[in-house]
C-alpha cells in the first residue's frame, strides 16, 4: 500500500516537474515571440480623448474608401495584367471622379486637429533616442522637389516616394490598403494608394 | 643527399598546396567558358549543368538612358549562352513620369529583344515606382503588391519594402510557414545591408524581416536601391546581394572600408547571372563593358 502510495507521489512529481517545464518552456517561446514583434507591437491607448480621435479618424477614412469605391466603378476596368495606355486611363479618370466626388475636401477633414495631436505625440516617441537616428536619415533623405501639397490633387509621380519604416507603421492608426500614410519633410500625407491623389496631409507631423 | 632531402622539404608542401587551390580557385569563380562565333567575347562563369534553374537579376533600371539601353542588349547577348528563363527586377522600373511613352523608354525598348525572346520578367516596387505598376503585364505581378513565384526548387518572394505593414509582414510569415521548397529567395528594393554611402543598410526594414528570414530558413536575399553591386559577407546564415546598378549608377559610392563587403563594384552598371542545381546556386555579376565583377557558388546549408 505504501509502496503504491509511493509511486503515486513519485508519479505526481514527476507530472509537476513536467508541468513546470512545459509552462516554463511556454512562457519563454511567448516572450522570444513577443520580443521578436516588440518592434510591430501597436501602442497601447489608455486614454479616453484618444480612443474617440481613433474612432472619428477610422470612420473618416472609412466614409472616403465608400466614395472611393463607388467612384471606381465608373472609372474604365484595370486588368491584372494591363496595357501601360490601360493604367493611364484608369488613373486619370480614378484621380479627376474623387476631385469631383470630393469637390469641398479641405486638409483636416480626415487630420482632425484631434488625431492629429494623437499622431505628434506617437511620432515624436517614435523619433526619440540615438537608435532612432536611422530612423531620420530613412524619412528625410527623400528628394522631393516638384512635390505640391494639395488636396484632392496628385502626388507628383516625378517626386520618390519617402519609404515608410515597418516599426513607424506599426504605432500609427491603422489605415486600408486603399490608402497610404506619406511624410514629405516633416508633413504627413494620406494619399491614394491608385490614383496617387492627396486625400489629406497635416503639417509638422513630424518632431 | 642532404641537398635533395632540403629541396624536397620545399617542393613536397608546393606540390600538395598545387593541389589544392585550384579546387578553392573554382570554388569561388566557377568554370569559366568562353564560346566563339558572334558571342566570343561573352565570359561564362557558371556551369551550365543540365536541368538546373537559370535566371537574370536586375535592379534600379528604369532611366531610359543609353548605357540601360546597352546593358540590355548585353544581357540578351548572354541568352545566347546562358538561356535564362526570367529575369527578377529589383525595383526603380520607372524613374520620374511613367505615361505610356516612358514605359516604352525605360523598360520595354532596352529590353525588347529579351521580351520577344519570351522571357518573363518579375518586379518589386522600388521608391520610384507608382503602385499601379502591379498592374503591368510584363512586370508579372498580377495587380499584387508582394507575391509569391516557384521555379523549380526554387521558391521567390517579392515584398514591398516601401510599405511594410502588418498585413505584409503576417502574408510573408505564413507564406514561408508553410514553404517545403529546397531554396527560398526574397527579393525587394531596400537593402537590409549596404555599405553604400548614399543610402546603406536599412536598419528599421532588417528589424522586421531578418528575424523572420532567419526563422523560416530563407537563403537568400536580393536588393537593389544602392546604385552599386555588393555582395555581402554572409549574416545569420543568410547571403545578401545588392544589385541597384542596371540603369544608374552612383560611381565610388561603395564604403571601401566596410566590414560588410565580400566584393564590391561602383564603376560601371551591371546585371546579374544565377544557376541553381540541388544544393548549389553559382552566380556570376557582369559590368556594361563585359567584365566579370563577381561570381562563385552559395551551398545550401539551411534546410
């Protein structure tokens, strides 16, 4: 009996061993997971006055994406595998419908000074400390002469496209994958990721 | 007797070292062919092994200018002894305005010879690009972003590194999750290491994407942006190439001193050659003027 008793122990034991090892073991792959995404990690909002600046941003790009995609179904269809003469035509007339559609834009409809605030605060984090400094260099060793910021107007397809860094896309509001988030200087742009048309920039977004 | 005992003392290790370097010689060159006839001045460093996956690699091309324009008919010369049966473009496909006029000027004009050959070229976008290039029939991406090809052994995954979301991180991390492909190649504009002084190593892109390349056994990686080629001295495991040298260049560009570098050329444009058979891709960088610049063989270690 106490021998049985012994070996119930012995078995206990060993399935407590086990155990710790097995949550041990998960508990360091969850953290060699999380430091390995701890660049991609969204930033947590705690406060209220933010949450709601989301919110109104998201149902803003949201309201445009609709117009946007009953606009693009006036524009001539885009094949996948398309004719240079194709994508002209699709993007002249995508880009001159949503000027039309959007005839009373103005910069801040989707930039409310609210998310904007939101988006300088979450930049200058972002672009704080030495190991921030290439960073910088990615952002502002874009040439862009020629780029004019006007809404509903294109982006200038001479100009380069600034290269936005995974880590920065990671902290701002998520957008769609109709729009882009841009930085011309210390600008932020919203553009259409089709038409090349400036949906909306804020100024000095950037620290 | 004395003499001849000392003699041999020296000519012994001679005749055992002769041995080996040509062996370490063609290691890291390749068989070097020559043909004759119209195509005797073309070098072939690469072994032309039967059945094996050939490809051409070009970056940062689209200026329309006329050495892109003479880099290209270079490289259609090289399909008459290397018949390659793609070419991947490192994006830049189009500097400036892209009308239908400067699709013609910039890409399908100097590579005319190549499109009539039927070859089928592959693009990423580079910072130049417009995103409606994914919608280009002769770039092949199918009106996407970052996709996925499979040659062979021989799987190829085009990012976009101009916009890294998270959507793209999490494609490519299931993409190659469930990848059983003997080789795995990405391929995008931004190099995640450089020593060129223009642009460099993009340190927030590798932040991203090493760590997933490293975990899902990804072998190589090509990029262009950097107006130079460089091959980077292999890191974590992983051979790295910069190719941004098909229709501009930024010559002395290259940070002579860096630690990065295995080899390096900033003086003329330049195309690349690749060979894939089993557990072994040769490659071989050509310059405008014809010159070999680099070649050799990357074993396949990561499986």
């Amino acid at each position: 009996m106490k021998h049985k008793i012994g070996n119930g122990k012995k078995s206990a034991c060993v399935l407590i061993v086990g155990s710790l090892v097995v949550i041990a073991f998960a508990v360091n792959s969850t953290n060699a997971q999380k430091t390995q995404n701890a660049a991609l990690a969204p930033p947590v909002i705690t406060s209220a006055a933010d949450k709601a600046a989301i919110q109104t941003f998201e149902s803003q790009v949201k309201a445009y994406v609709q117009l946007r995609n009953k606009v693009r179904e006036d524009a001539p269809k885009l094949p996948k595998k398309g004719t240079p003469e194709q994508i002209q035509a699709y993007r002249t007339a995508l880009e001159e419908s949503l000027r039309k559609a959007r005839g009373g834009a103005k910069r801040g409809d989707i930039f409310t000074p609210e998310i904007s605030d939101y988006i300088r605060r979450t930049l200058k984090n972002e672009f704080q400390g030495k190991d921030r400094k290439e960073l910088r260099e990615i952002v502002f060793e874009t040439e862009l002469q020629g780029v004019v910021l006007r809404v509903n107007y294109p982006y200038a397809q001479s100009a380069e496209l600034s290269e936005m860094p995974a880590t920065l896309l990671a902290k701002l509001p998520q957008s769609t994958k109709e729009l882009r988030y841009r930085f011309v200087g210390r600008y932020m742009l919203l553009v259409d990721r089709e038409s090349n048309v400036i949906v909306d920039f804020m100024p000095e977004a950037l620290p | 007797m004395k003499r001849l005992f000392k003699l041999n003392f020296l000519i012994v290790p001679l005749l055992i070292a002769s041995l080996f370097i040509p062996v370490a010689s063609q290691r890291l060159n390749g068989n070097s062919t020559s043909k004759s006839s119209a195509t005797s001045s073309l070098k072939l460093s690469l072994p032309l092994k039967d059945g094996s996956l050939r490809f051409a690699v070009i970056g940062d091309t689209g200026s329309g200018s006329s050495k892109q324009s003479q880099l290209g008919e270079l490289m259609f010369q090289y399909r008459s002894i290397f018949p390659y049966e793609f070419v991947l473009m490192m994006g830049d496909n189009l500097y400036g305005s892209e009308t239908p006029k400067d699709f013609e000027k910039k890409f399908s004009d100097p590579y005319k010879k190549i499109l009539d050959s039927k070859v089928k070229f592959y693009a990423t976008l580079g910072n130049h690009d417009l995103a409606l290039q994914v919608n280009y029939a002769n770039f092949n991406m199918n009106g996407k972003e970052y996709y996925r090809i499979k040659k062979g052994s021989v799987a190829f995954y085009s990012l976009n590194s101009n916009y890294m979301d998270q959507k793209q991180v999490k494609w490519l991390e299931d993409e190659l999750a469930k990848d059983t492909s003997d080789w795995k190649v990405c391929f995008f504009h931004h190099p995640p290491y450089s020593s060129a002084k223009k642009h460099g190593s993009d340190d927030q892109l590798r932040e991203v994407v090493e760590p997933i390349f490293i975990k899902y056994g990804v072998n190589v990686v090509l990029t262009g942006h950097d107006h130079v080629y460089e091959r980077i001295k292999p890191q974590k495991g992983i051979y790295y190439f910069v190719s941004g040298a098909g229709g501009k260049l930024r010559t002395g560009d290259i940070e002579s001193s860096s630690p990065l570098t295995e080899k390096s050329y900033d003086r003329d444009l330049h195309f690349m050659l690749f060979e894939v058979a089993g557990d072994q891709m040769y490659f071989q960088a050509i310059s405008r003027t014809g010159e070999t610049i680099d070649s050799g063989v990357i074993a396949r270690t990561r499986k």
